[in-house]
C-alpha cells in the first residue's frame, strides 16, 4: 500500500495566516456573541436519562405553537423542555409546533392547530381585538413580578447616548409584529420630536438575536431588544439608552373557544413551578430564560397598558 508523504512538497513552505488587526477584532466580537447570546455551538440537547419518552406514552397529542421571536434551534432548546414536564405532569403528550413567523404563529392557534401559543404582548393585544383570543398564564421575571421591558441599545462608537442621538443613525429592530419595535417606532420617537424619516436607515430583522448581532458588529448604530437578553452583555461592546416602562409579560394565550380540560392540566402544571420545591429540584433549569421563575394567571386587563402604548391595526392581521 502506497503511503502518503505527510511533508510539503518542494516549492511550498508552510507559512503563519495573518489577519489585519481589524478583521481579528470583528472576528472576536462574533464569536463573544454566539458564546454569550445565541449559544449555538451546541446541538439540540443531548438527551438524559430521566428525559420523557413521549412517544412511548399513550396520551392524546397536543400542540403548542411559539412565535418566531428566536431562531428555531434557540426556540427548541428552551421550549421543548417546558414540553417535556408538561407531558410528565398532564394526560397529554405536548409537542412544540414551531412558526415561519408571528402571525403563523398566531393562525395555528385561530385555526386550532395549536391549543395554545406563546404570544408577544402586541400581538396579543391585536388578537384579542379581532379574534377573541384570551391570556392565561404570564411568566415571572427574577424579582417574581409578571412584568418585561424593551431596551433600546447602541454600539459604543456610535455617540448614542439618549434617543435624539439616533438621528441620522442606523436602527436595528426585531419583527413588525413585536412589541419592541412599535414602542420604539410608534410610541418613543413622537415623544423625542423625532420621525422614522429623521434616522438614517430602519430594518426589521426575524429574530431579536439577530438585532443583538448586528449592533455589537457595528452594522447598525443602535438596535431595540428585549431587556432579559441583554444583561449578559454588560461591558461587552453595547450599552442601554433606553428603557420601555413596565409591561404585562408575553402571554401563553387560547382561542375563545379553548378546551377547557386540557388547557385547566396546563395551567395547573405550569403554576406549580412556582412553589420552591420544583426550584430546588431544577425542573426549569434548561427552559428559556424567560420561564424559569414560573408563571401567574393572566386577564386580559393586564395589557391595556399595551394597548395605549401602541396604535393597534388590526387590520394588518392575516386572515389566512
């Protein structure tokens, strides 16, 4: 058998790659990213020995739907797990229906697809007023408070340092449908004397990730986020201009016409996460930030506080 000669052939010689300083530097951004926002290096979660075979449990399947707000792989990371104790602690084997959108999302629960979905607070608002859909449970942030803000960000060589400064500048946003980009857009910038008109350029991205991305490469002077996603990055390229007031937090919401047995094992499994023992035995710790502190009920009088902040157009809903 022919071996190969591992040593370079005559003429060649192995030299060091060298990178300009500048390209090192926006390589080590990137990279501080994935490690600290997005996480992505890992695959989808190993599975564990005390992991629910769903498929082995002869339970009726239900669906769960979530918007797009994340990539999928994030979203599968952090939801599927809340799926996993649901079917353990329910008659039901849940199963997590993921969307190419927001109002995907929102049609698989309108066309009973899905029995529940986790919505954003505008887009609860605007369902509300044209489908009847109804919240039911609210997640808690780590003071325990069922309540979130958005946060408008900036790239430390930009000069932001209150929002008249975006003008001229370049402003990153999540989706049309999330509440983020109409509290910026609708709500903060009247308020300043400012107009979309008066910034640079304005782009809605898929996912709120993808906003983070993109001002911590310096893409974009300043982009708006949730706040819970951007407290790891404290001293890390990016500062916080500006807060949202206090919200109601995004709503697990049911059609009007909810089944009311299933969605009752539901709520009952998911409100006995607050109680200590399950946090001393870690059943949330690998959910989605957002949800290891547990749940609350939901009314709908918890948004109206949304509603005034945003101009709700409902006939920009699809009605697929």
């Amino acid at each position: 058998m022919t071996r190969l000669d591992p040593r370079p052939r005559s003429g060649w010689r192995r030299t060091p790659l060298l990178l300009p300083a500048g390209l090192l530097a926006i390589a080590a951004l990137t990279a501080l990213f994935y490690l600290i926002v997005m996480d992505i290096a890992r695959e989808f979660p190993p599975a564990q020995a005390n992991t629910v075979d769903s498929l082995a449990l002869q339970k009726p399947v239900v669906h769960i739907g979530v918007i797009s707000r994340y990539r999928p792989r994030i979203l599968y990371r952090g939801y599927q797990p809340i799926m996993d104790y649901l079917t353990a602690n329910t008659p039901y084997r849940f199963e997590l229906l993921l969307s190419q959108d927001y109002n995907e999302a929102l049609q698989h629960l309108i066309t009973r697809r899905a029995s529940a979905v986790f919505l954003g607070s505008y887009l609860y608002v605007k369902a509300h007023a044209k489908y009847g859909v109804i919240p039911v449970l609210k997640p808690l942030n780590e003071n325990f408070l069922p309540v979130s803000r958005s946060v408008l960000i900036a790239h430390p060589q930009a000069a932001i340092t209150s929002l008249r400064d975006l003008r001229g500048k370049k402003l990153a946003l999540p989706a049309r449908e999330s509440f983020s980009s109409h509290w910026l857009l609708d709500y903060e910038l009247a308020r300043h004397g400012l107009s979309p008109g008066d910034l640079a350029q304005v782009h809605n991205f898929p996912h709120h990730h993808t906003v983070i991305a993109q001002v911590l490469n310096g893409n974009f002077d300043a982009g708006v986020t949730r706040e819970y996603l951007v407290k790891d990055l404290d001293g890390h390229g990016v500062h916080a201009v500006l807060y949202s007031d206090p919200i109601p937090s995004s709503p697990i919401a049911v059609a009007a016409n909810y089944d009311r047995e299933l969605i009752a094992a539901l709520k009952t499994a998911l409100l006995a996460v607050n109680q200590e023992e399950h946090r001393r035995r870690g059943t949330t710790r690998d959910w989605d930030g957002e949800f290891v502190n547990g749940f609350v009920e939901a009314w709908d009088a918890d948004y109206a506080a949304v509603a005034a902040i945003v101009a709700v157009d409902t006939t920009r809903l699809d009605s697929r």
